[in-house]
C-alpha cells in the first residue's frame, strides 16, 4: 500500500488538480484532502511529471507493509 500526502501552494492550484487527478486515474482513493491511499505502485512517468511540474518538494510518498491501527505501548 502507498500513502500520498502532498501540501500544493494555493498558487499552484493547477498543479494541485493535476495531482488530484492523476491520482484517480491510477486508482488512488483519497482519505482527507490531500492524503490519498493506493495498492498499485505509482508509474514512472507521474515521477517524471513530478520533477517537470516541479512538485516533488511538495509531495512525500510512503510504502505502508502493513496496514492496521497505531497501539499505546
């Protein structure tokens, strides 16, 4: 599972929407605005685009292992 969580300036809202949808279309769901969840890796071409759009410092992508629910220890 991949985790999406990305912070795009107002300023960049075309961008933002571009992400959005970008994220749809390779089946991503969203969990709040700007959190989305996904089982399929993301392709090389959206990472291109990332660093073309130059989006990559406004977006971080984790592998989750497993999913379930944080513990007090």
């Amino acid at each position: 599972m991949r985790l999406v969580i990305f912070d795009v300036p107002e300023r960049e809202r075309k961008k933002r929407l571009w992400l959005r949808l970008e994220l749809l279309a390779c089946g991503y769901k969203i969990l709040q605005k700007s959190v989305w969840v996904g089982y399929c890796p993301l392709p090389q071409e959206f990472f291109e685009a990332l660093e073309y759009l130059d989006l990559r410092r406004h977006i971080h992508i984790f592998s989750v292992n497993s999913a379930g629910t944080l513990r007090k220890e």
